[in-house]
C-alpha cells in the first residue's frame, strides 16, 4: 500500500494530498529511511512522522483498503511522541 493512502486509511494524517506534502518535504521516514508519498509500506514497519510540533513513531500492524474511524487505530501501535523544540523546525 502507498504511504499516503496508509496515512489517509489510518487517519494518522486526515488528508491525502497532506500526506504527500508532508512525504515530498522529508519529514516520514520508513524504517530510518526517507520516504516519498508513493513508497509502499507493509505490516511491521516503523514509521517516524514529524508533522507540527511533534514526532511521532508508529509501528504498522494491520493494512486495510478502507477504515472506518472506530477501526483506524487499531491499523498501527504508537511507539513513541516526542514534541519538537522551536529551534529543530
């Protein structure tokens, strides 16, 4: 599954098209390494989202064509968050 479908799916990011702009300025990582909105990601990798003031790394745990809300965090295990210091953005 592309990255920026996982993230729309998963409701870990609401929009695609934010997910991509997200993706293309470098801020997921797939397992430690960059990744672009059409990279495809696949159960039991970690990803590392700096989006806002925060970084986030979840785990995936299960990749669904469609999610309803209810379902959407049952898709992934937040591993850890951390906020972001002013001076790292």
């Amino acid at each position: 599954m592309r990255l920026d479908k996982f993230l729309k799916v998963s409701r870990l990011i609401k929009r695609r098209t934010l997910a991509k702009e997200v993706a293309d300025k470098g801020r997921i990582a797939i397992n430690g390494q960059v990744a672009k909105a059409s990279s495809n990601v696949k159960v039991g990798d970690e990803l590392e989202i700096r989006f806002g003031q925060k970084t986030v790394t979840v785990k995936i745990d299960m990749l669904q064509e469609s999610s309803r809300k209810e379902e959407a965090a049952s898709m992934y295990t937040v591993l850890k968050e951390e906020k972001v210091a002013r001076e790292e953005l």
